[in-house]
C-alpha cells in the first residue's frame, strides 16, 4: 500500500491529474477495466493502514470512556455513531440516522465458572448473549437422552436441581437451554461440537431466569467425563435484559447516478463483553479511512456507505433496514459489500463465496444471489493481481449481508473477512503465515479484542482490496452479470465458521 498524503492524492483527483500517473503505473488488477482501474490505483495509494489504524485509534477511546464496551443501546456506541458522523460530514457526505428500538443485552459484572470439586478452580468460558442472571453451585450432570439436549425427553428427574452439561449442534442454544430449565436444571453449560471456544446467543426472544455459559470442546469432554466422579461447578451471571434504541448511519456521495447504488457496510458495534476492535471497529474504521479518501472522486454510481447498529444482537440493525426498504429503493441497490473483521491477527485472506461453489446452499451456507459469484471473483482476482493468496467463507447469514441475500430481496452481495475463533489450520498457516493451531482472532468476543488485537498487515492488505471493490463498482456494476464458473479458489474456511463467524448470531447451532 502506497503512501502517499491524503491531501496530494485528493488534490490530483479533482483535477483530473491522476490520468497522466495512470499512464505509467504498474498494470490495473483483473475486472477493474476503464475509470475504475484509474481509480482504484489512485485511491488506493491514498488509502493507508496509518489512516485506518487513526480511527481505530478513537474507537478504543471511546470505549476506554464509556465502561470498555461500545455495546448498542450503551454509551460507548452513541459516542461511535457521534464520531463516525463527524468524519463522514467533514469529508463532505450527506449523512443520515436511522433509530430502532431492540432487545438489548448488557453484562452488569463479568461472569463465572468456576469448578469447585477437586481440581477446583476457574475455568475459561464465554457467558451465552441474553441469558439471565444467576448464581447457583451444584452437582453436574449430563442429559438422560440425547447429549444435545433438543427435545424435552433428553432431561429427566436426575438432571433437576444440577448444571447441566450440553453439546453443540442440531437445534438452538436457547432451545436446549429452555429444556434445561423445564426440567428443572439450575444452569447450562454448553461445550463446543468442534474445536475451539464457543460463544452463542439464547436469542434475543429469550426471557427465562436462566444461566447459560459456552465452553471449547476440550474442556466439554473433560467435565463430561468427571460428572461420574461427583463435579461440582458454579455458574455466575449477573446481566440486564430490556429494550433500548439505537442507530445506523449512512453516508452517501452527492454524485453518480441515485439509481444504482452501491452500497458498503460494516458494523459498529462491538459485544459487551469488550471494546469490539477487530470486531468490528476494524472493519468500520477501513470504511471511514475509504470515505474520506474517495469523497473527490466524481463517480458513475452512487455511493453508500452504512455503518450497521446492533448487529451483536442478530443482524438487528441491517434487518431494520432491509425491511423498510421500499420495493423502489430495494431495487436502486446494485450490490452490497460487507466488511466483519478485516484485523484479526492470525489472519486469513477469507472471501465470501457468492457462487457456492466451495460451500453449496445445505452445508452451512445460503444461495447467493445472482452477481454474487462476479463480487467474489473480482475479490479473489485483485488478490491474485498482487500475488496474495485468498480462500472462501460460506454465506452463513452469519453478519450483516444476510438480509441483502434473503429470500424476495436478492440483491447481489459480497466481501471480505478475516477470521474469528476457529482454529488455524496446517495448511493456512503454510499459505498465510501466523500459528497453526490457534484462532484466527484469539480475543473474539471477549475483553481483550482492542488495539493490541489487530494486525496492521491484515488491515493493510484487506483495506486495499475493500477500495479497489468499491471504487471498481462505483465506476461500472456491468460485471455483476459476466457469468462465473469454476471450482472453489484456495483453502476454505469450515463450513460451521464462516460468514463472520458469529455463533451467536446462528441461534440454531
């Protein structure tokens, strides 16, 4: 990535100057043909890590000032919502809120679990969104019936009164924590399916008075298999559950043609649990970076760019939006790009894959409409322009493209992410450089996911690849309809973790 000053770069494209660079710079990336080749390599000299890494910056300060959360429905993200409508104003866009009311969930004290039987101690875990509070200390025990626990006739009377011990997989969180507490269960914990730490939802429908913490496969197995030794745990949770509002922000160019629009966003809020940098002030910041840099670019297409509110509370902010999208206004968008996690320090270069053809619909991933795949191959071509490897992630429906890709909506989506608690693979740390064996973003979901948590490289090489998509499509969408064959492209991430790789935004895992 080029280094060159914001205010040289933007000076040579508003007047027309960077024409005469173009003529000697190194060839444009595949698919970025005519005006948008010219822009892109314009913009993405102007585009820096140093930018983006400014706003990540002041993210972590308005966490640092707001209780260490910029949670929705909370301080810290009214504080980010005020700060992003700052950048995008003064870099000259029209800019608009949009208000919604939620379910919010907010962590009052930080949760426990402990196991107080012999090797007694604290034990690692992620409390699952929307639970209630409680603190309860008691025998564990497992399902008399299936170990999922998805049908009341997986409990009986030996699980009353104890906390029990509940696999991943099949039916929802809450769904197996609801009968856990129709039994008469005291608390759940439940442990991963696959390697890795889990986190999850109960859903934010989810109202019982009912504790429910997540735990790594690992430590499901090794408790499971003390529960014939008399275990003992303690599951703490003290939490709020109750309605807030909260906001999007839009940005939009005031130039290009309002009837095709191409729309780029990512979410601003991060967990409660934590200040969200890699999730998801890394992606919001490289938006910010980008705006700023192409608002003199007098595109063909409109542009808009939308920073999502409570997306940590399932996709609630881009559901809103969707939703009240007028079939006209629906029809206006030409595509829409998403951006979750583009820092993660164990990184991955993950592209979504909007053909199917590494994840087809029924093995973890949804259909993407038609144009998807074009997104997905001008992803991966750019990559292939700068000689960097890439891979495919499923369309999950696991961050804010999932409603831009639902049923009646169809409107052709795609992006970028970088990877979040599943494990580095041998053959992705061969490829990718970092640590097989460990997550693609060690403090997903938890306190430690700020500054010091994302890597400058990722956000370096992912920052260049978002400005080229956008500046690309701004200029000309007619390659969304070139037609895209071929097997997937490189190493893929599993098809349980995709898409974002929020578990808690899948409730039905």
């Amino acid at each position: 990535m080029g280094r060159t000053s914001g205010r040289w770069s933007r000076g040579l494209l508003a007047t027309g100057l960077v024409t005469a660079l173009v003529v000697v710079a190194a060839p444009a990336p595949a698919q970025a043909g005519g005006l948008g080749s010219l822009g892109s390599w314009a913009l993405r000299k102007a585009v820096t890590a140093k930018g983006v890494m400014k706003h990540v910056k002041e993210l972590q300060k308005i966490a640092d000032r707001n209780g260490g959360n910029r949670a929705s429905g909370a301080p810290g993200y009214d504080r980010s919502v005020d700060y992003a409508e700052k950048v995008f104003r003064k870099a000259g866009y029209r800019v608009t809120r949009q208000q919604f009311d939620f379910q919010t969930f907010l962590i009052n004290t930080p949760s426990e679990l402990q196991r107080v039987s012999a090797p007694a101690g604290d034990l690692p875990h992620r409390i699952m969104s929307y639970t209630g509070s409680a603190d309860v200390t008691a025998p564990a025990s497992v399902p008399t019936g299936d170990a999922q626990g998805c049908a009341a006739s997986d409990f009986g009377p030996a699980n009353a009164g104890t906390i029990v011990l509940l696999s991943r997989g099949t039916c929802p969180f809450g769904q197996k924590a609801t009968n856990a507490a129709q039994a008469g269960a005291a608390a759940a914990v439940i442990y991963n399916n696959v390697s890795g730490d889990l986190s999850g939802t109960l859903g934010n429908t989810y109202t019982l008075d009912f504790a429910a913490v997540g735990v790594s496969q690992a430590l499901g197995q090794e408790l499971v298999g003390q529960v014939a030794g008399g275990l003992t745990l303690r599951v703490f949770t003290d939490t709020y559950r109750g309605m807030a509002s909260t906001e999007n922000i839009f940005a939009e160019s005031r130039w290009g043609n309002p009837n095709n629009v191409v729309m780029a966003g990512a979410h601003l809020d991060s967990v409660p649990e934590g200040p969200g940098i890699n999730d998801n002030g890394s992606g919001s910041a490289a938006l910010l970076e980008i705006a700023e840099k192409m608002s003199w670019i007098p595109t063909k297409n409109r542009v808009r760019f939308a920073l999502w509110g409570a997306e940590e509370a399932n996709l609630v902010g881009s559901t809103h939006y969707v939703a009240n999208l007028s079939e006209a206004e629906q029809d206006r968008i030409a595509l829409y790009l998403n951006f979750d996690m583009v820092g993660s320090p164990n990184y991955v270069r993950f592209v979504y894959d909007g053909d199917n053809s590494a994840f087809p619909p029924g093995t973890g991933s949804a259909a993407g409409p038609p144009g998807s795949g074009a997104i997905e191959e001008l992803f991966h071509d750019y990559f292939a322009s700068q000689r960097l490897d890439s891979a495919e992630t499923p369309f999950s429906g696991r961050s804010d493209y999932g409603p831009f890709i639902a049923a009646g909506v169809d409107i052709p989506s795609g992006g970028l992410f970088t990877g979040a608690e599943l494990i580095k693979t041998a053959e992705e740390a061969a490829v990718y450089g970092g640590t097989a064996g460990q997550p693609y973003d060690p403090c997903y979901h938890q306190r430690c996911d700020d500054i010091n948590n994302v890597s400058v490289k990722a956000i370096d090489e992912m920052s260049d690849a978002i400005a080229h998509a956008i500046i690309t499509y701004a200029f000309d969408t007619r390659g969304l309809t070139a037609p895209t064959t071929g097997p997937a492209e490189g190493t893929t991430a599993p098809a349980g973790g995709g898409g974002g790789l929020h578990d808690d935004h899948d409730v039905a895992i």
